[in-house]
C-alpha cells in the first residue's frame, strides 16, 4: 500500500489487466462512491494490449469505408441484465452528455426489441416458408430496476400462464397469421382441453413470480402441482399424435412441453436448492429426463438456447455436440422470459464498443482511472508459496509520442473507437502500418518494443485479471503448475471460436423482401432472426446503426449474421465469407424473397463506398465485414454440463491479493454473456466496495 499524504491513509495500488466487461466492471466499482458517499481513493491502472477497450465486445469504425462500425459479432442485451444496466445507466447519468449529441442518454443508447424469429424445417426435413414469429409483450418498469431473481421453484405459475397464453393467443388467431390450415375439431378440442387442465393446475401453482419477491411453497403444493403437470404431459403426447400437419398446435405443443418438463424437473431436482446444482446434466436431457417429449427434443426454442450461445463442443454445430449445462440453463431460460423489464431484448443503438466501452472508458477516466493502451499481458508471477502474486510482466507493443494515447475518435458527435490504433500517435506507427501488423493478434510478427516488470509492493498491491479464461494457459503458466483448482478450471471450462459477418445494402429491409415485414407480422420492427441454416444461423437487421455511419453513396439496409466456427477451420475470414455465401445464395430466398432466388443472390445490391466506381459483384462481396473471434481471449465461453463447479470463485481463487473477472469464473450465473461478465467483475472485487448491491 501506498500512504497517502492527504488522507493519511493507504492507498491500494490495483492493477487491472485487460478492459473487457468483466475489468471494467471491477474498475468501475472500485471507484464508486460508498454508503457514506466518499469516494474510495485506490490508485488503478488498466493495462490493455492494442488499442481499445471491449474485448469480445468491442467494435471499431473504418474510416476508409464510411465509418462504418465492425464488430466481433452481434451483440444484444437482455431485459433481464439488471446488474449490466443498472451499471450502463450509472454510466450514462456520470456521463451527462448534452442533449444534442447522439446516444445522449442510456434510453437513448437501448430500445427494445420484442419480436423475434425462428425458422424451423418440417417433417420431411425442408424449410417452412411460415416462420415463428414470437412477440413478446412490453413489461412494466426498464431494465436495472429489478431488486432480485427467482429461486428455482418460483416460476411455476409463470411457466404455466405462460403455455396458457400462448393457447389463448391460438384461438384469437394472433399465432397464426397466413397460416392455410384450417384446424380440426380434434386440434380444437386437444387444446381446449390442455388449456382447462392448465388451469386448473395454476390452483397449485402458488402465486406469480414477480419483482424479486419470494414466496416460498409447502411440499404439499409440490406434490400437487407435479401429479398435475404429470397428467398434462399425457395430454401433450396426445396432442402430438393429433397435429397432422398443423405448425400451430404443434409449436404450442413443443412450449407446453417444455414448460411441464421444466416444472416437473425444478419439483423433483432443484427445491431449496441453487439453479446449478444440476448443472452436471446436459439440460435437453434432463428435460427428457422429467418427460419432455421426443418431439420437441430438437424443436426451435430448444435450438434457439444453444444457438443463442454458441453451445456446441468444438464449435460443430449438429445436435450431438450441443452441450449446456441443465440448471444454468434453465435460469437462462426463465430470467429470459419472466425477469424482464420493458422489452425481452435491448438493442444498442451504435456499435457495442461505441454504446458501452467509449461511456465506461470516459468516466473512468474523469474519476482518475489511468490507462495503459498498448501493454500485453505476458506472464501473471506467482510467490513460489503459491499464496500471492508477486509480480506482472507486461510486453509494450508501442509507445506513444507524447502524453496520453488518446484512443478515441469523434464521429457524428459520438465519441467511438477506431477499427485500427490511431498510428499518428505511436512512435512505431509507420513501422506497423508497412507491416500490417494487428496489435490484437497474439500471434503477430511483431515484438515488445518494451518490457515492464511490475512488482507487488512497488507497483502493485492488488491485480484484477480480465483477460478471459482462453488466455489462462498462455499467461498463467505458473498458476497452473502450482493449482490444481486452476487447470481443472481450464480443462473443463470449454470455449468456442465464433464468426461474425455484415453486409451493407443500397435497398431496404423490405425491398429485400423480408417475408414477415411485407406481411406485416414483425408488428414494424427490425428482424432477428435465428435458427437457420449452421453455422451462420442468426441474422439481426442492424439499420438503426446507418444514422451514424458516414458513407458517400445510400445505405438502405446492414445485416448482421453470426454463428459458431468449428476448431477444424482454418482461421481466416474465407470461413465466414464463404459459409455466408452459401447461406445467402441457397437458403435466404425464404427470408428475403427479391434479394435471392435458390442458387442466386443479388450481390450487385450490396455497396461499396465508392460512387461511379465500376466494381464486380464479388469485389462488392469481399469488401462486406467479416471476422473470425480465434484469438485466445476472444474465444466464447461454453456453459458446458459438468463444468460450472470448475469455475474457481473471482474473489477466493487461491491467490490473496488477486481478483479475477468476467463471464467465465464462479459468479452465480455462469453463461456466457455481459451480464455474467458485469457480475463476475463485480463478485471479484466486493470485499473493496462496500456499497456494492448485487441483484441475484
Ligand atoms: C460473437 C459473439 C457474440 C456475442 N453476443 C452476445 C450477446 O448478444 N449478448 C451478450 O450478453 N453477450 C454476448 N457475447 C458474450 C460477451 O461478449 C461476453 O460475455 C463478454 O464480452 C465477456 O467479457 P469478459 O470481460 O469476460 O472478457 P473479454 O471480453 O474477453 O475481455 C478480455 C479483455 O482482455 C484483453 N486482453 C486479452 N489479452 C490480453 C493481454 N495479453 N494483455 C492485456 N489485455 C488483454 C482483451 O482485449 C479484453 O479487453 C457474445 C460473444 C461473442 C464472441
């Protein structure tokens, strides 16, 4: 510790390494005001390799091509993530940005996206022209006001109303626009009858899960609650005898199916107990486990939970190799549906980078936060006691020529960061633009112009490592050899490459012939769209980002397509490019019906940032943005079966003066998502804030 000539007191020396959520998270707590509303006075440094904040969540704009924004994948946020935006909306409130600039305000920065797309085959294997179009209601309250979550057995109503509606919502047709079937009696009367059977089982259901409050339920509850839910799960199987070919009793089927087995499962398995303590189940096993039925096993809201994330072993994307961890899971599932506030989804309104780490970044810095740009992590040094770290070798990849590096550029007014360091700054700039060098590839030909050894007592008392799990093996070598804890950590905690790409159009959504807005089933809003065709199987349309974008020619429409990348691939950006090719040219006529036809697509629409220019339909394609996350810390973090417990805590990892942090350690909620990330940050450094409210 340092001893502060002002205060008298000590000044705790905090070394943060690496500027993903998970860190600045950490580093955004650390400098929050207490109780008392003093200010804590630690002295923090943020030591990042390249040239920005955000890690797998950090986008840059590309000067030479509109400004546009390049992320490393599609990124929304959830209406449940209440500790992720009770921080962003801290953040925007610090920020106090005038009222005329853009993202002036966090409501500014999010709004809601309630509709959201599947696309299923049917029995003989082909694709459905009539996808399922889910719309989800707007709720009372934003996201962050939550003050708590359910415990397993509190959403039994909810579950059960919920299948309700969805029946109720069938017979006033809402589920069923441009559906040709004309529904059977049978169909009539199975779903009438599930829907009594539903209701008299909310009887024993207990009350609605609502606003963090508990209410604990008898046993006896329980044991009606599950003969019931029992007796309705015969009913389901009758039902999928019945369906014939009729998709909306069916999709009612499969939610009510998933639904029975979920309330079973949480009776029998989870009472009194946390979400995770199935988490060594596979979660669609457990759900057959409680009765699920073998039809829904594979059914779009089942995919959709491990397409959402990534959650295939070796980045395969076939239903054998799709592995989620059954309690996390099944929080995942029910925080989705019954925990949020205003709308299931918050879509941000500038690139990730842009809309969260420029704010963070910002306010950090006006609150005395010091930032290393340019320091690479190489080794976290261990006591030979193994009980502290001792000392930190960091690589600098360049130096800057005076002052500060100042990472940011201003554009439309919004402070962003830029696709490339801003080389004019850097002493070593004209070396690394001959040399094409990217200072994020940890693999680059390109050396340390400098080496730092931070010491503990001297430059350090306490470390904060956000660098995510991918990276433990490369810069924890000695941890590793001295814990066992930590290399069980890394061989069972599993992570995934992931792709990513985006395409610009000179037309709009719906000149592209996007089937749900021309039908009007979108109820007006953008599409995301998922379940397609592997591994590019989600689609979002990201125009409300063409606002601050900076191109020369009209830009009607970006689309945003995303999905899991096999270890196999090579890691280049043909993989992307090419899977993207064969989605856009075999299967997107059936979401875009002008855009494509099978074996065609309209690559002269796509634009290229060059008026009057003549380019090929191909140049066109290639300059489109593609992007593999290959790089040890950018690889996705899986929520695999078998492997929560393996998760070291954040605060208790065997190391007394260390911290660790994001979506990949102990953190109560061990999904790969901002959310987890926020609370592992959080959970990390804890013990140093003693304001921090945690809502779980
Ligand atoms: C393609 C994709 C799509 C996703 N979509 C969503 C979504 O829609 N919603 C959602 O909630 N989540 C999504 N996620 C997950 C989300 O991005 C992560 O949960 C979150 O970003 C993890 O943050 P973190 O702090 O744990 O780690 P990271 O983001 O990995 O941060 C690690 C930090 O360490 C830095 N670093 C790495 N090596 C070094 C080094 N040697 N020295 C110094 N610094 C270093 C990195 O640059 C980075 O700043 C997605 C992830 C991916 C890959």
């Amino acid at each position: 510790m340092q001893q502060d000539s002002d205060t008298g007191g000590f000044r705790m020396r905090i070394a943060v390494l690496g500027g993903g959520v998970g860190s600045m998270t950490a580093a955004y707590w650390l400098t929050n005001p207490g109780p008392d509303g003093v200010v804590p006075d630690h002295d923090i440094t943020v030591y990042q390799l390249g040239w920005r904040l955000g890690g797998k969540g950090a986008s840059g704009r590309n000067a030479a091509m509109g400004n546009r924004i390049e992320e490393h994948g599609l990124h929304i946020w959830m209406g449940f993530y209440a500790n992720a935006f009770r921080m962003m909306r801290a953040v925007y409130g610090e920020l106090n940005r005038p009222a005329d600039v853009p993202l002036a305000t966090w409501k500014d920065a999010f709004k809601p996206q309630t509709v959201i797309t599947m696309m299923e085959k049917d029995a003989s294997g082909q694709w459905m022209e009539n996808e399922w179009v889910v719309a989800t209601p707007i709720m009372p309250g934003e996201p962050g006001d939550q003050t708590g979550f359910g415990d397993p057995c509190d959403y039994h109503f909810n579950l059960i109303n919920w299948v309700k509606e969805r029946i109720e919502a069938f017979f006033d047709g809402r589920e069923h626009h441009g559906s040709q079937h004309t529904h059977l009696d049978a169909h009539v009367l199975h779903l009438k009858t599930l829907h009594a059977a539903l209701h008299e089982a909310t009887v024993h259901a207990g009350e609605p899960h609502e606003r963090g409050k508990r209410k604990p339920k008898t046993e006896h509850h329980h044991l009606l609650l599950r003969i019931a839910m029992e007796g309705v799960q015969e009913l389901i199987g009758l039902g999928f005898r019945l369906t014939g070919k009729c998709v909306e009793l069916q999709r009612v089927l499969f939610l009510a199916d998933i639904a029975v087995a979920t309330i079973i499962g949480s009776i029998k398995d989870l009472c009194g107990k946390p979400f995770d303590a199935i988490d060594d189940q596979e979660w669609r096993s457990w759900l057959l486990q409680h009765g699920m039925h073998q039809e829904s096993a594979w059914c779009s809201v089942i995919r959709a939970m491990y397409d959402i994330v990534f959650a295939y072993r070796e980045g395969d994307a076939v239903p054998k190799n799709a592995d989620l961890a059954a309690g996390t899971t099944t929080q995942t599932m029910l925080r989705i549906y019954f925990d949020y506030y205003e709308s299931i989804f918050m879509k941000m309104q500038a690139g990730m980078g842009d809309t969260i780490f420029a704010p963070i970044y910002e306010v950090l810095k006006k609150r005395g936060v010091k930032f290393k740009f340019f320091h690479r992590l190489r080794e976290v040094v261990p006591s030979d006691d193994g009980t502290v770290i001792d000392a930190l070798r960091i690589g600098v990849q360049a130096t800057v020529k005076t002052g500060d590096y100042e990472p940011l550029v201003t554009i439309k007014k919004l402070p962003c960061w830029p696709s490339q360091p801003i080389l004019e700054q850097l002493v070593q700039g004209d070396e690394l633009r001959a040399k094409n060098i990217d200072l994020e590839d940890y693999d680059a030909d390109w050396s340390d112009v400098d080496e730092l050894v931070l010491k503990r007592g001297t430059d350090f008392d306490h470390v904060v490592f956000g660098l995510s799990i991918g990276a433990v093996p490369y810069v924890c070598p000695s941890l590793l050899k001295q814990k066992e804890s930590w290399r069980t950590m890394v061989e069972r905690v599993k992570v995934v490459r992931t792709q990513a790409s985006q395409l610009w159009f000179n037309r709009n959504v719906a000149d592209l012939g996007w089937t749900s807005a021309l039908n009007g089933r979108c109820f007006g809003e953008r599409a995301v769209f998922g379940t397609f065709i592997e591994p590019m199987d989600t689609w979002a349309d990201m125009s409300q980002l063409l606002p601050l974008e900076t191109w020369s020619v009209p830009v009607g429409n970006v689309a945003y397509f995303c999905g899991a990348m096999k270890d196999s691939d090579p890691a280049t950006t043909d993989v992307p490019r090419e899977n993207l090719r064969n989605v856009l040219e075999n299967s997107m006529y059936l979401a875009w019906t002008y855009a494509a036809k099978p074996g065609k697509f309209h690559y002269d629409w796509l634009i290229v940032d060059e008026p009057g220019r003549v380019v090929s339909d191909e140049e066109r394609f290639r300059s489109q943005y593609f992007r593999v996350n290959t790089q040890p810390t950018e690889l996705y973090v899986l929520s695999v079966s078998g492997s929560t417990k393996h998760r070291l805590d954040p605060a208790n990892n065997g190391y007394s003066n260390l911290s660790l942090a994001g979506d990949w350690v102990y953190n109560g909620f061990a999904i790969g998502c901002v959310e987890a990330a926020v609370l592992g940050g959080m959970k990390g450094v804890q013990r140093f804030c003693p304001g921090m409210e945690i809502v779980e």
